[in-house]
C-alpha cells in the first residue's frame, strides 16, 4: 500500500470518526430540544413548580441555578487566576510544584459525586449552615477550580516570552510585568476558559444533591435584601437547581405532566449549555480580532 493510498484511508477513518461523533451530539440536542420545546414559554419560565397539581413551572429552579453560577464563578475566578499566575510564573520546578500539580490533577478527576459528599462534610454539618447556596458554591468551587487553574496557566504560559522579557529589561518588576503585560494578553483565553466552566458548573447535579439541598423555601419576589429569610439573595437558604429538579422531577414526581416538565427543564439547561458555549468561543474569536486589529 502506497502512502497516498494510506493518506487517504487515514483521511477517511477519521471523517468518519468526526460524523459518528456530530450526529451522536445532534441526535442528543436533538431529541432533548424537539421534545421539551414545546414546553418553552413565559410562564413556564417564571412561575414555581407544583407539588399535585399540573402545569407547574421552574422560575425558582433557574433562578437558583443562575444564582450558584454568579457566586462560584464569583469564587472560582480569583482563585482560579491565582493559582494560575503562580504555577506558571512563580513555581520553581521541583518536588512540590510537581505535589500541588498532582493534587490539582487528582482534584480535577474527582467525580463530582465524592465532591458533593465532601460539601455535606465540610459546608453542610461541620458549619451548621444546612442545604445552602453558600454550601452549594463553595462545592462547586471545589469542583471547578483545578479547570480553572490549568485554564489560567495555559493562558499566561502562551503569552510570548520576548514581552515578558521586553518588561522585565526595561526595569518593571515581576508582579507588574504579570498585572500589566501577561494578564491582559491572556484574558481573551482567560475569559473563555471561565464561560467555557460556567456552562460546566451550570449543568452539574450530584455535588448540589448533598449540598444545596432538594428543596427551595416560598420567596418573596419583593423582598431583595440579603440577610432576610424569605428573600431569593439569601445565600444561607437552601436552593434547588435545574439540574436536581429534573433529578428530583423524574425520581420522586407526583404531578400528571411530569414528563412534560422533565422534557422542558432539560431543554432549558441543554440550550443553557449550549449557549454558554457558543457565547464562549464567539466572545475569544471577537476579542482575538480586536487584539490583533490593534497590533
């Protein structure tokens, strides 16, 4: 067999390969989208879920899932960055930057299920908070930061050496060549990376079971101060996700129209999902273009 006739097999092994992949993702999107999608309205974003009755909805469930998303994100990104900016410009190769990679690859492979057993230890019975959010994002920080951390390294370690190395000779100091010249080349990479994670965080499900809880008290709409018990900004009530609803809806629902709220939930987070990370890589292309439009 000659190498062009080689080429070409190889070449159709893996477009074949690449197709048995798409139409597995699209017959998946697919079938999740056509049957939720005609679940999809106003009101069934906005109002509450039922208990007996039909027709209920999955307003607090998306607005708990959003609320977790912005507070671990709010977490996970400025420690994500520094651990990120060490490992790449202040760890010195030896025996324990190799441990604190280790454990951060270690952490990263952890199921998420073990993560939300760890959460019940330490942010549910050990503080005494109960099912929280505060519980819930500081699991998922757990969960998330090792992606962020690797995500920020890469970023920092893909900016050319000859601009930090231009910094550094004209007599700016480490931590200012890192603030001013590293960090803003890589915030493109950066900032896709944390959307990239957002949609990840989004969608989990077992690390909130053990510690956000199951259950989402009665709010009050109207009352946004932080510190009251029935305000939805309360961090310290417990809160119920998309992603456990539709766990919960499936598992332990009485309501006639279950499967219909089960097919809407899912399609509402699929599409999330999906937007997040569209969203992700339109934002890189777009700032990558500005950046290089402005060299």
């Amino acid at each position: 067999m000659n190498s062009k006739t080689t080429d070409k097999l190889a070449t159709g092994v893996f477009l074949f390969m690449a197709v048995i992949i798409v139409s597995i993702l699209a017959g998946l999107l697919g079938y999740i989208i056509f049957n939720g999608f005609s679940k999809l309205n106003l009101a069934f974003l906005t109002t509450p879920p039922s208990s007996i009755q039909a027709g209920g909805g999955i307003g607090p469930q998306l607005f708990n899932s959003f609320y977790i998303l912005f507070l671990t994100m709010l977490i996970t990104v400025p420690l994500g960055l520094g651990g990120g900016i060490y490992m790449a410009e202040y760890a010195k190769p030896g025996k324990v930057t190799d441990f604190i990679r280790s454990c951060i690859e270690v952490l990263a492979s952890l199921p998420s299920i073990v993560i939300g057993m760890f959460g019940l230890l330490l942010f549910v019975t050990i503080t005494g908070w109960g099912y929280s959010i505060i519980g819930g994002a500081l699991a998922l920080t757990v969960f998330n930061l090792p992606v962020m951390v690797r995500v920020c390294e890469d970023a920092i370690r893909s900016v050319p050496r000859d601009q930090k190395e231009a910094s550094l000779a004209l007599g700016i100091t480490h931590w200012d060549t890192v603030r001013t010249v590293l960090v803003p080349i890589a915030f493109p990479s950066i900032l896709t990376g944390a959307i990239l994670a957002s949609g990840r965080v989004f969608g989990e499900a077992a690390a909130l079971l053990f510690t956000a809880g199951l259950t989402t008290p009665r709010l009050n709409w109207a009352d946004w101060n932080p510190f009251s018990e029935t305000s939805p900004l309360n961090i310290f009530r417990p809160a119920e996700t998309l992603a456990v609803h539709i766990w919960k809806v499936n598992t332990q629902g009485l309501v006639p129209d279950v499967r219909e709220i089960a097919d809407g939930a899912s399609a509402v987070l699929v599409i999330a999902v999906l937007l997040f990370n569209l969203f992700a890589r339109w934002l890189g292309r777009y700032i990558h273009k500005k950046l290089t439009a402005s060299k």
